[in-house]
C-alpha cells in the first residue's frame, strides 16, 4: 500500500510553526529570588519559573528555554549560551549572579570610604569576562573630601579606565550624563553598601522605587538595602540595568591563573618580556612584569592585589 504524500510547502509550515513556538518559549531572566526566577518572554508576558529537578546555576540576564506551566508558572528546561559570567562571594561560597553583561558600572564614593581592594577586584572580574568597567564616583557634593577620592582613583584612571563624577542627588545631572553610555547596553550596577547605588538606580529608573539609607558616619559603612538581583528596562534612549546588593566580597575564585592574568591589564606588555612562557609574575629571573614594578611602572598596590588574589586561588585548589 502506497503511503502519502505530504506537500513540500505543509512541511515548510509545519517547521516554520514549531521554530516560532520554541521561540515563543525563549525569554530572558530578569530576576532571582533563591531558586525561583522571574522569565520575561518576547511577548512581554511574565512568568515565575524553576529550574527542573535539582538544577540550578541560572543567572539574571540569562536567556533560557521554557515550558509553560499554569496560567504564569514554568520549568527552565536550558540556559542558552552565555558571552560572560560574574560571581558574588562571602566566606562559604561563591554564587553566579549576572550574565550577558556589556559593561560594570562600579559605584564608590567621596563617603564612606570605599575599599580599593573590593574595587580592584571588581575590575578584575570584569576584565576577566571581557567586560567594559567604568567607575561611577558618587557623592561628588562633599567637596572637602572629593580630592582625596580623586586621588585614591588615579591608579585606576591611568590604565584608562573612565571614572564619571556626579552626585545621586541630582537625577536630571545622572540622567544627562549617564542615559547616553547605557542606552544599547546591558550594563550591571555593582557597589558597596552605602555608596548610594541604589539613590542612583532610583535617578535612573525612578519606576524602580529602590528603598535607600543614610550611611553610618560613625562607622563609616553603609547598610545593605538591595536584597535580590533584577533587572530594569531604562527609559529612553534605553538600554538595560542589572542591580544588585551591595557586595563585601566579589567572586573571584573560579578565575584560572590565565583568567587572573587578563584581569590586570598593565602586565599585556610587560609578559611579553618575561623569559618563561609559563611565568607567574612572581618569583621568576627574568620576569617582565616584575621587572615594570621594581621601573615604576605597575602600581605596587595593583600587584599586591595580582598576589593576593593567586595565592587565595591557589589555596582553594588545593582545598578542593
């Protein structure tokens, strides 16, 4: 018995409709709460969704594969491929947070004091991932003590890096200055408690109605307000903004020497005249990179970060 014959263009149809289904089922995690994360389909349509079984590892900024369950409910059946990755970090652990990120937007401020080493870190890791950082010197109204604050950052201006001044205070002045590098662009706010991140996300996207705090002067730090991670849709000329908690710790522990490496842009010329190819930048004769320190021409604080950071990651490895 001879069997049928199904049109060419019934084929065509049939395949045309299941890619748009799958496609219909693609969204974009814009925010996490544990192990339930927030997917935003094409349509714009929301849905709460889990991973299946004992999965995890999914981060905001993720694009996942879905299937719908209930009237607003899902399973993330897989994350797509990502371009980057960045962790967070305390004393246990370290958790991946943000995903498919353009550029990091750094926030300190003239007070309190920020941490160089936290910054320098955050550098790192973006470096590391490929990412753009750019440094958002906030509280630029405290003028007594913006100098100091300038000249704290200087290490980090002379290897290019673009520090923007402004005060949170003055939305329409962060609006100005800033809508205009975010729009096109997936950028993550990062930030100390206390440094104002979230007084600035509420300049940026004042539908955020991001709760804020008066930092401690008598313990010079901030508290905590951000609790999660999500991300917001800027309004005109657009663009999209990750926010996170304020951080005491950033990840770094995944890195490899290389990655390490690549997060300290000062040794790109230097390596080249070290004498070994597998070279540590440390104890090495005829290492490039020490030989440019000893010039003057690597800050030491950046290199003592470069060590402190390969022998944390060292120590893990051998823990584990």
């Amino acid at each position: 018995m001879s069997g049928q014959v199904r049109p060419k263009g019934a084929n065509q149809n049939g395949q045309r409709a299941s890619a748009a289904a799958a496609a219909a089922n693609e969204g974009r995690i814009i925010a996490a709460h544990g192990r339930h994360y927030t997917v935003e389909l094409p349509d714009g349509s929301l849905r709460k969704c889990f991973p299946r079984g004992k999965k995890a590892g999914a981060a905001v900024g993720d694009r996942v594969r879905i299937t719908p369950q209930g009237k607003d409910e899902g399973a993330i059946d897989a994350i797509l491929p990502r371009r980057n990755l960045l962790y967070r970090s305390d004393e246990m652990r370290s958790k991946q947070f943000a995903s498919n990120v353009d550029q990091l937007l750094i926030v300190v401020a003239v007070q309190p004091t920020f941490s160089d080493d936290l910054t320098g870190r955050a550098l790192a890791g973006a470096w590391s991932a490929g990412i753009a950082p750019i440094i958002i010197l906030n509280k630029t109204d405290l003028a007594e003590e913006l100098p100091a604050a300038r000249a704290r950052l200087a290490p980090i201006v002379a290897l290019g890096v673009d520090v923007i001044e402004l005060s949170a205070l003055e939305p329409e002045k962060v609006h100005a200055v800033l809508a205009p590098r975010l729009a096109g662009h997936t950028s993550l706010l990062l930030g100390q408690s206390g440094m104002g991140k979230s007084t600035l996300l509420n300049a940026l996207v004042p539908d955020a109605a991001a709760p804020t705090r008066e930092h401690s002067t008598a313990l010079d730090m901030g508290k905590h307000t951000t609790t999660s991670t999500r991300l917001y849709h800027l309004p005109a000329p657009g663009g999209d903004l990750i926010d996170s908690p304020g951080f005491q710790a950033f990840g770094l522990q995944h890195l490899t020497r290389d990655d390490i490496i690549r997060g300290f842009p000062e040794f790109t010329g230097p390596i080249e005249q070290c004498r070994f190819y597998n070279c540590t930048h440390r104890r090495e004769p005829g290492c490039g990179v020490v030989a440019a320190l000893q010039a003057g021409a690597i800050d030491p604080a950046r290199y003592a970060l470069y060590e402190r950071i390969l022998e944390e990651n060292l120590a893990g490895q051998q823990r584990y």
